[in-house]
C-alpha cells in the first residue's frame, strides 16, 4: 500500500472523534431528536390505566345506550327499534370519539415524556384539546334520545 494513503488513514482515524463531534453541531435538531432517542421499555403501569380507562369508557357509553333502550322497551314506544338503532350509533360514535381522545392524550404525554427526559422536549408546551364540541353535540343528542324515549305516546 502505498505510504500516502496509510498516513491519511491514520490521520482520520485519529480525528475522528472530533470529525464525528463537527458533524454533529452542524446537523439540524429534529434529526438529532431522532438520534438522540432511545425508547426504553413500556410502562406497566402506564399500560393498565389505558386499558382500564378504555373499558371504562366502553362500559359507560353501554350503559348509557342501555338507559335510552330500556326507556323505549318500558314505554312500549312505537319507534322502539329506531330508537334501539339511534342509541347504538350514538353509543358508538361517543365511545370512538372518547377512545380517540384518551389514546391521543396517552400518546401524547409517552412521546412528551420522552422528549423532556431526553432535553430537547419543552415543559410548557400544551397537550392537545379534547374534542368538547363533538362531545357537546353527542351530549345534546344523547338528551334528546332520553327525552324521546321517556316520553310515553298516546
């Protein structure tokens, strides 16, 4: 091997921490974000909450669908089963929107947690809002399901 090449060889090898340590200043911070990341195990902990509150919300939004049926089946109302169907889709739609809002948040708070231990997260920065006017709109819907079905026809 020729005597040049071994010599430049050498001289990389020698610099190369701060050939490596150059590089790294003069890269942009999301790709450093990502190099800088190491996702560690998941929490336990963290895990059983999202699970209980996932059941949590589907059992509440069935016993709420369940209310509205047992209104509709105690009356005898002569729009039972539209009423049945009326509370099973509101039901499923208040269900999915409360599951999206809680994995949104947990996700949220997994990744802003990881981002504040690694140093390049920012503590002050907001979680996402929750759905209030889809969750207001449901609410109204859900009170005129009730009332409907409470109703008795003459």
């Amino acid at each position: 091997m020729p005597r040049g090449m071994c010599r430049e060889r050498e001289s990389v090898h020698r610099c190369c921490g701060s050939l490596v340590s150059y590089h790294l200043n003069k890269m942009p911070i999301a790709l450093l974000q990502l190099l800088a990341r190491a996702d560690g195990a998941d929490n336990t902990e963290s895990t059983l909450r999202l699970v209980l509150l996932l059941t949590a919300s589907i059992a509440g939004c069935a016993i709420l669908c369940a209310i509205v049926m047992q209104f509709a089946r105690r009356n005898s109302h002569r729009h039972g089963p539209i009423l049945n169907a009326l509370a099973i889709v509101w039901g499923l739609l208040a269900a999915g929107s409360t599951i999206l809002a809680i994995v949104q948040q947990w996700a949220w708070e997994k990744q802003h947690m990881q981002d504040v231990m690694s140093g390049y997260g920012d503590v002050h920065e907001a979680a996402p809002a929750y759905p209030w006017a889809v969750w207001s709109a449901l609410g109204a819907g859900y009170v005129v399901l009730v009332i409907w079905a409470a109703v008795r026809e003459r």
